[in-house]
C-alpha cells in the first residue's frame, strides 16, 4: 500500500468525521473508499452483512485457539 499524506486542514477534518466514504475526483468518478481505523475495531464496506447470527459469533469468542504470538516466533528463531 502507497500511503498519501493529506495536508489540506479542511478534508482531513471532513475524514475524521467520516467512518466510511468514497473518495471521487472533480468529475464523480470514484479513486476508492476510506474506512476509518479504530483500536481493535474493525468496521466492515457499507452494506456488509454478516453471515454469523450474534449468538454465532458470541460463541466463536468463547473458543479462543492457538498459540501466542511469542511461543510461535521463539520455535521460528529456533530453527534459523
């Protein structure tokens, strides 16, 4: 990803109220969409609809599994 830094004081302060938008030229054609990033948040595209039901997913969060992050890269330097 190619970032871009916006220096305009006017549309950053239009982005931060923004949670998602389409980012158009002059002319209405689209250059892309702009999601906002939050802590730990993910904020899915505008008319995503999940195919979990709320219970699903409250049980999926009960079921944590794996290994963490750290055990997996001290096996990884362990074998370099």
């Amino acid at each position: 990803m190619t970032p871009i830094t916006i220096t305009d004081p006017a549309l950053i302060e239009q982005l931060r109220r923004a949670d998602a938008t389409e980012l158009r030229d002059p002319d209405g054609r689209v250059l892309g969409r702009f999601l906002v990033e939050s802590e730990g948040v993910y904020l899915p595209p505008p008319g995503y609809e999940s195919p979990f039901t709320d219970e699903q997913r409250r049980e999926f969060r009960q079921h944590v599994t794996g290994r963490p992050t750290e055990d997996v890269l001290r096996d990884l330097r362990k074998r370099a």
